[in-house]
C-alpha cells in the first residue's frame, strides 16, 4: 500500500471545510483545476469517491466524513506539534479560554482571578457557542472550555469534562421588608428567568409544576449579563445562580429571597486529552474553586 500523500489530504480537509472547491482554492492560493486533480489522485489511492456535488457545494460521502474525521485529528496533532516545538506550550506563558457566551461573566472573573496579573503569563479569552468553541479546541487554538453544560468524549475527540462547581440557583429582586414564602410570594409574581434553552429553565419549570406554582414570566434572557443588569435595574425579581450578582448582593442593591435546592447550575471545564501537559492550565483546573454563593 503506497504511503498517504499529506498533502493531498490537506487540500481534502480545506475543501470539506469549506464545502466549496472554489472558495477552498482561493483561500489556498491554488487554481481550482488543481486542487480537484489532487482529491481525484486522493480518492483514487483510498479507492472511494468522497464528495458528492450539490448545486455549487460539495457534500461528504460517509468514507469522506470518515476521512475529515482522521484528518481533523492529524491536522490538530500537527498544530499542537509545530506549537510544542516553538515553545509555547513549555513555556507555560499563554493560557487560551473559551467560555460560552451564556456563562456567568464573575464566575469566569472568579476562577481566573489567582492569575491575574501574572507578569509572565498572558490569557486569551474567547467567547462563543459551545459547538464553534469545542471545534476551536480540538484543533488547539484553545487550551480549555467552560461551560454550564457537560460534554460525552467518544473515539474521534476524547473530551475530558472535569466539573468545576454546583451552585443552587436563587430568586433575587430589591430589598424588601420582611420574611419571603416561596410559595406565597412566588405565585403570580413578575419573574425574569434565563431562556428556553438554559437547563436553569427547564428545572425551573419542572419545580413549579411540582409545586403548583404560576410565576408571570415578564423576560426571558439567554445571556447572563443581560440578565444581570435586568436583574439590578428592573424592579422584578430574578432566577439566577447567586455568582451572576455577587456584586449586587454584597453592596445591597439586591436582595436573596431564596435558594431554591433543587435547581443548580453545574460549570464544568472541556480539554482534550493531548500529547504534552500545560503546568498552569492544570494549575487553573487544580486550585480550590470560587465560592458558591456571592457572600
């Protein structure tokens, strides 16, 4: 059986990145004509037709997403390579996070802030959908990924999803006088709670069926720094882990009204197992964690 040709399998991956013989040409600064002689010669020496045409795209067969699977780890192992050997990595200097744009802003503040002005170490932080994120760490561009939602590893990314925290979610509104019923005081109440795709939500609705309760439901925030300011500035109450208004909570300008045990927000860390160790992202995920509450 005559060796792989890397190179033929590169021009395979952009084009399947791309999902357009055109574009994959013109960002890899070959003619068209070109690049479809080299997946030809590819699909040759693997003995099976890879794409198959669709208007102006071009789709995977199951042997191609069979093959962009194998390739997308090659390429990541080989960038992680070309990385180690220039240093970065040993160097232990650079720390690259993702973290998905829902995640609460003081959590992520908490967990990084030992390294904070750290003169020898720089932190790249980066925001996104889980997909686009997970995606950017297994071609390691990221170090780590947090997220509120844990990730199953299987044979092509052999995720590692360490849990971080757990932390009871809290009805939070304006300081007021006397004690809070969650029964009395939440029924038919104003109630800012995250959206519909928060698992917060989910719970959240399961435990009011449980118990009978029908909050008015005056806005739904996917993103919990909104949440957060609607929270401090609206006059109605909210559904949040306490962490999101630590700050509010210390200074007064919010009040906890009540935890509510059974619902929780769980954080967890996504690395992919790999070749060489980073001393201070194993640092990170190995010091104590922030508090669970904003006391």
């Amino acid at each position: 059986m005559r060796r792989l040709n890397f190179h033929h399998l590169h021009y395979f991956w952009a084009v399947a990145k791309e999902g357009n013989l055109t574009r994959a040409a013109q960002s890899l600064h070959v003619a068209q004509s070109a690049l479809s002689t080299q997946i030809r010669a590819l699909e040759e020496q693997l003995g099976h037709a890879l794409f198959i045409r669709s208007g102006r795209n071009l789709l995977l067969t199951e042997a191609g997403q069979l093959v962009l699977d194998y390739a997308d780890s090659i390429f990541a192992l080989g960038s992680e390579l070309q990385m180690t050997l220039q240093g970065v990595l040993q160097a232990n200097r650079q720390l690259r996070i993702g973290a998905v744009a829902t995640l609460s802003r003081n959590f992520q503040e908490n967990l990084l802030r030992p390294f904070l002005g750290r003169a020898e170490l720089r932190m790249i932080l980066e925001s996104g959908s889980l997909g686009e994120l997970l995606e950017r760490l297994a071609l390691h561009n990221l170090d780590v990924v947090l997220t509120n939602q844990a990730v199953s590893s299987d044979a092509q990314r052999p995720w590692r999803c360490r849990l971080l925290d757990r932390q009871s979610v809290c009805l939070v509104g304006p300081p007021r006088a006397g004690s809070f019923d969650l029964r009395r005081d939440l029924q038919g109440a104003r109630l800012i709670v995250p959206g519909s795709s928060s698992d917060i939500r989910s719970q959240f609705e399961l435990f009011c069926d449980s118990q009978g309760l029908q909050p008015d439901i005056c806005a739904e925030v996917d993103d919990m720094a909104m949440l957060r300011l609607l929270a401090r500035d609206s006059g109605d109450m909210a559904l949040l882990p306490a962490v999101v208004v630590q700050d509010e909570l210390q200074s007064g300008v919010l009040q906890l009204y009540a935890e509510i045990p059974e619902i929780a927000e769980q954080f967890f860390a996504i690395t992919l197992q790999r070749q060489f160790t980073l001393d201070v992202l194993d640092e990170l995920l190995g010091q104590p964690q922030p508090p669970s509450t904003g006391d």
